[in-house]
C-alpha cells in the first residue's frame, strides 16, 4: 500500500489553487507525475468571478441602462416583424395560388432582410469593440447547432460550440461568438436576397426548394436575433455607467451606415 492508504497505481484526484483559478487534478498513474487536468474553474471569491448567462438574463438592469435596451431591442423587433409579415404574406398568397400577388410580398421581404441584418451586424461590430476594454467581459454560452435549420448556420453553431470548449478565455469566447453570429446573420441575408431576386424573376429551377429555404433562413435569423439580444444584455450589465452614452451613440452610428457586405464563401442553404 502507498501512503494516505491508497495502492500504488490507483487513480485519485486532488483540488488544487493556483492564483485565481481552481483545478481539479486526476491523477491516473503510479507516482504524481502521471496526471491530468480534468476540470478547471475560476475561484467563486475571485474579484473577476462571472455571473452566468442566466443570473444575467433574469437580473435587474438600472433605469438608465434599461431605457437603452429598450430601445435597441425594441427597433430589432420592429424590423423582424416586418421582414416576417413580408414573408408570411408571401407563403399565404403561394398556398392561395395567387402567384403574382405572392412575387410581389416577397419582393417586400427581400428588401426588408438588411432592416434585421444590418443593425445586427452593426451590433456585432460594437460589441466586440467596446467589449475588449471592458474589465469584467459578459459571459455567453456556446451555440447550439440543434437551434438552427440550415447547414451553414449549423457548421457555423458546431464550430462555435467545439471552440467554446477549447478557449478557456472568456473573452475569447465571448469575442468568437459575436463573429459566428456575424458571418451567420451576413451568409443568411444574402442568401435570402438572392432567393427572393430569383423568385420574383421567375428564374428557379426548384421554386418548391427556394421557397422551403427561405423559411429556413427566417428561422435562422431569428436564432441569431434571439442570441443577440441575450449577449446585449449581459454586455450592459458589465458596462461602466460611465460608458454606455459613448456606447449607445457608437451604436446608433453603426447602424446607420449602409453595410458593404461581401459575401462569405459558404455553401447555398439546404435543410
């Protein structure tokens, strides 16, 4: 028998700290030297310690803090109505047989997508901006690619979950996500523009695939809207007061300039 009463080769396991962050470590050999690291956290005493993305989410935001959200989310939710009242008008007029009256509905739709994606993408530009100087950086989740129906997006969601995984920092998680959700949100906009264009020219092939992948898309960017807005919410909530007039002014500018996309090198939707 070894000492502390354990045989030699038997794996046990041991709470170690080192500064601010708190390791569990395995080990799995006959001396101390074989051994893994199986799991690892920052202190809960630790000065920089993070709320989670749920505290944050049900957490109570100051008067003035909350009047920007507001705000923000609210212009969000105003153009993704439109853009699904479009699309929805569109579908009805299909399923009605009134072809003419269904091109011209997503006509409408397909001008209004950039009303959704450009404050989007203005919003990812900012945020990532603005949170590399914060001190405390607002925590995220990975995504799910279980939440998302077209394959780009759902590469896009895996890749962000396995990197989520690998990067212990949080502000590189937090950074890489803002950019997934960017080329997701910028690859979906412009594949619904070029579906739509090619339906009201009547020029597709497959219009039964074209019309099944622009309600994939509208789900997508949706998933994408719903994230953002949980990630704006956590970014205020570790805002400095002090900060959020530049903010919502760097903001409110972004969003107001036409975007000059240039069109990532992704695969057409397929569902």
């Amino acid at each position: 028998m070894a000492r502390n009463g354990r045989a030699r080769g038997e794996a046990y396991a041991k709470c170690s700290i080192v500064g601010q962050q708190e390791f569990l470590i395995c080990y799995t050999g006959k001396t101390c030297e074989s051994w893994d690291i199986v799991f690892w956290r920052k202190r809960l005493s630790s000065p920089g310690f993070q709320n989670s993305v749920q505290e944050d989410w049900v957490a109570w935001l100051p008067e003035n803090k909350h009047r920007v959200y507001e705000g923000v989310v609210r212009e969000w939710e105003h153009a993704y109505a439109m853009l699904s009242v479009a699309l929805n008008e569109a579908l009805s007029h299909r399923a009605e047989g009134e072809l003419t009256r269904a091109r011209a509905s997503i006509d409408i739709a397909g001008a209004m997508v950039n009303r959704l994606a450009d404050p989007l993408l203005a919003a990812y530009q900012t945020l990532e901006s603005r949170g590399r100087q914060l001190t405390i950086t607002p925590p995220v989740n990975p995504l799910s690619p279980e939440n998302f129906r077209g394959a780009t997006a759902q590469e896009n969601a895996a890749w962000n979950q396995l990197l989520h995984r690998i990067l212990f920092g949080s502000r590189s998680r937090y950074l890489h996500k803002l950019r997934v959700l960017d080329m997701t949100v910028s690859a979906a906009a412009d594949d619904f523009q070029e579906i739509a264009g090619e339906l009201v020219a009547g020029v597709q092939i497959h219009p039964q695939e074209s019309w099944s992948d622009l309600i994939t898309l509208h789900y997508d960017l949706n998933t994408c809207f719903r994230e953002t807005v949980i990630i704006l919410k956590s970014f205020l909530r570790a805002l400095p007061d002090s900060s959020l007039e530049a903010f919502r002014a760097e903001l409110h500018d972004s969003a107001s300039v036409t975007r000059e996309r240039v069109r990532p090198k992704f695969s057409r939707v397929s569902t």
